[in-house]
DNA sequence: GCATTACTCTAGTAAATCGATAGGGTAAAA
DNA sequence: TTTTACCCTATCGATTTACTAGAGTAATGC
C-alpha cells in the first residue's frame, strides 16, 4: 500500500508542476487545494527539500518551488525519498538491499524470483514517468 | 511490503509443489524446511485451504496437500488471498475498489494514473506467472 | 527596527497492522 | 482408544502510520 505522505507528496509536486511562473507557493496554499493536514504536508515539503527535489524562501512572498524542470524530476527519486523501497522484499531492493534471515539460497527462493520481476517492471515504469507526465 | 504471510504462503505452496508424489505433508515438516514458525503457518494454510487452494487430511498420515496442478494455480489468487489488494491505492484496486474521499477528480489524478499503470504491470505478471513456474 | 509571515524542528500519540504465541478442542486414522 | 494432526480463538508486544501540538527562527516589507 502506497502511504498517504507518497501519495499527498505526489499531490504537491504536481501542483508545484502546474503553476505559470516559478514562483514560491506556500504550503498553506497547497495544503488547501489539495485538501491535506498543512502539518503534515510541512514534513513532506521539508524530506523534499533535503533532498534536493524542492527550494524554498522564508518570510512574506516565500513558499516552496522546484528545482528542477518538471520532466527532469523522475518518479523513482520521488518514491525513494517518501515510500522507500520500491521492491517488495528487501532481498531484491537495488538501494535497499538486505538479505533474508529465513532463506538459505536466494538464487532458489521463488519469491525472489517472483518479487524481482515485478521490481524490475514497476521500476521502470517510474524511471520513464516524469513529473511532466503527470502534470497534463 | 510484502508480509511474511505471504512470503511464508508462497514457499509452502512451493514446496508441496516439487512433492513427487501428492500425497498429504504435514505442517511440522514444512515448517521445519523453510524456517518458518509452524503455528504461524498452521494460520496460512487454513486460509489456502478455506480457499479452494489447498485440501487437508486428518489423522496419522495427514497434511496438506494441492487442490489443482501448480501450473493451475496462479500468483494473482496467492497473493489476493493472503496479501489482499494488488493495487498500490484503493482507488486503481479491481477486487478492492474504494474511493478516494480527498480527492474530487478520479481521472484528474497524476497517483491514480501513475498507479494504474503499475497495478497493470504487476497484475501481468501474477497472471502470467503460476505455481509451476515457481518450481522450476 | 519591528511586526508579520512563513519556514524549521522536536515531541508525542492514537489507531492500526504485523507477526507471532498460547492453549485448548476436535476429527480421523491405526 | 490412543495417537496424530488439523482447527479455532484469543491475546500481545513491536512497529508503523498519520497526524497534532507547540515552540523556535529566519526573512521580508514597511
């Protein structure tokens, strides 16, 4: 299950993507169309910021933008920075790996086998969908 | 995140797969090969079982043992069984459909359509893969 | 400067889920 | 009638999730 912080993240960059100019937007403002808790969506912004997705202006006039061109902001970075792993399994994560305490040979466990195909597609699948490709 | 219910369902079924024979095997013997705790198991089987499944034997010379051929049975009914929704969202969800209450435009939805794609994906490859293909 | 605005950071917490564990009950086979 | 093994219910600690509260700090504009 996808976390309500990916999905609501998800929610904020499109509408970051979406604005005219690239101007500061305050969350209070996302936090309102987007109908999330501006509490929580602070923390989001803030993971985002950190990790170099987002750039942000304190006082009057300031707020959260992109730092990057909406299609050059790829979903793998976005789901790393707020899901996590993108396997299901930590035994065939890329960036996570670790291996599996129960399971004496990966090579012959099927739900490696199972697990690393739907990995190998799901990974690709957020490799070629950009931040721009969800903003049309 | 796959659950270790599912895991430990995947590798039991997987097991009395490469049986020679079709005969009952008990939990204990299963449990005991693939490093699982048996009352957790006993849990996971019933549930294959109420299922349609897997079938059971009372008694001395009892277990559990496959309803169908392994190339009969495939990943999506393992994993809707014990690991429930495929889809990563609700709202992209076949079997477990629930809308969305924060957001006012289903089609309008940059998670909707990134999630859609990857259920459709994974839905691929439970359905193309079945239990015979995990024995080998 | 100084008030305002808005970002930053630390805690805490209610609710749900997970991964078992415990223990007794019941059915069937030898 | 004894053994074996499936069947069922209840409980429980640990972890995660989704927030909430509240205080602090840095810019901005006047």
């Amino acid at each position: 299950m996808l976390s309500n912080k990916t999905k609501y993240g998800i929610k904020a960059l499109v509408f970051l993507a979406k604005q005219d100019q690239r101007v500061p937007v305050q969350i209070s403002v996302i936090s309102k169309s987007e109908n999330i808790s501006q509490k929580f969506l602070e923390s989001i912004l803030l993971t985002l910021k950190k990790n170099g997705v987002l750039g942000s202006k304190k006082g009057k006039g300031g707020g959260y933008y992109l730092l990057k061109e909406p299609k050059d902001i790829s979903m793998t970075t976005v789901m790393r920075l707020l899901e996590g792993p993108i396997a299901m399994v930590p035994c065939v994560s890329l960036n996570f790996y670790e291996k599996c305490e129960d399971c004496p040979d990966e090579n012959a466990c099927a739900v490696n086998k199972l697990m690393l195909k739907v990995r190998d597609n799901t990974l690709q699948i957020f490799r070629n969908t950009s931040l721009a490709d969800l903003s049309n």
